[in-house]
C-alpha cells in the first residue's frame, strides 16, 4: 500500500500550472521515469531551485489556490508520482489537475486558506514534514518541535482511488 507524507515542499504562489510542474516540451518522452529530471523546471520562485535538496527530498507539496491550473494532462501529477511526492495540499486545484492526482492513487488535498497559513509557518523549518491518513482524513505538520493535526475531507470515490492506488487498481478489483 502507498503511503502518504513525508518532508513538506512549500510553493507559496497561486496559479502553479501545469507549465510549470511539467514543461511542454518534455510531453514526448515515452515513459514516466523519463519525466524524473524535469519536474518544476520553469517554476519561478524566489529561493526555489527545481534541483535542489528540498526538492529532491519531498514526498508532499503545499501550495496556495488554484493548483495546476492550465493545460490538462497526466504528465503533471506523473512527474510527481515518479520523484516520490504522493499529495499535494493546496486551498484548492484545477478541476482536471484534481481528478488526474486521484487517478493516479495520489492525494490532492484541499485545506482553508487559515490552515495552509498555519502549514506555510513551517516552511522555513528544516525539518518540516507532514504525515497523512486518507482512512481518517487527517494530516499532521511536524517541524521546529511543533505538531499540529488537520482534517480534510475527500469524496467516498475518491477516496476510494487513491486507497486503490488509483483509477486502473480501483477497476481491476470492482469491475
């Protein structure tokens, strides 16, 4: 079973599109491995290096409002999927974006804008991460010796997808 959480990666911007998660000019390559390198490559932020050690190291990305927004594809949520990251937290995502993370086995979490603020005063600590449990729909921030538990809600299917592991696994064992 996937398991969900790890050190946080904090994008504070809204409107990360899917541009920026996975530029266009990689849609070609063949297999999802081959995406690997490329992850967040034209995201610009201040302080933000695609290859660095925080990005190299996150299991979860928190971000602002409207995330993956843009064009609609799976490479997006792929390019995660392939470097580890299994959720992403944000106030809220791009329609598309949304369904293709819970295809792919993934958690798209949404939070209020109240709770993320609490997540991003996390940002900074070199130690942050967050633990998540789909079954009971909480999360928890750890960093700076802090702990702090959150609930989020998924639809049932949903729900049910990313605890299949996504949109085939859930097929395969309902139909």
């Amino acid at each position: 079973m996937k398991t969900f959480g790890g050190p946080a990666l904090f994008l504070d911007r809204s409107d990360i599109n899917t541009d920026e998660i996975i530029p266009a000019k990689y849609l070609t390559e063949i297999t999802k491995e081959d995406l690997k390198p490329y992850i967040l490559e034209d995201l610009k932020l201040p302080g933000f290096d695609p290859k660095g050690p925080r990005t190299k190291s996150a299991r979860v990305v928190v971000s602002r409002a409207n995330f993956g927004c843009g064009s609609s594809r799976e490479h997006a949520p792929w390019v995660f999927e392939v470097n580890g990251i299994t959720a992403v937290i944000a106030e809220s995502f791009a329609r598309i974006f949304r369904q293709n993370m819970f295809n792919c086995g993934m958690a798209a979490i949404e939070l209020p804008k109240a709770d993320l603020d609490q997540l991003f005063s996390h940002a900074g600590d070199a130690d942050a991460a967050i633990s998540i449990d789909i079954e009971a729909q909480s999360l928890t921030m750890s960093g700076g010796g802090k702990q702090k538990t959150f609930s989020f809600s998924l639809s049932p299917f949903d729900k049910a997808l990313v605890l299949a592991g996504g949109w085939v696994d859930y097929a395969d064992k309902n139909y």
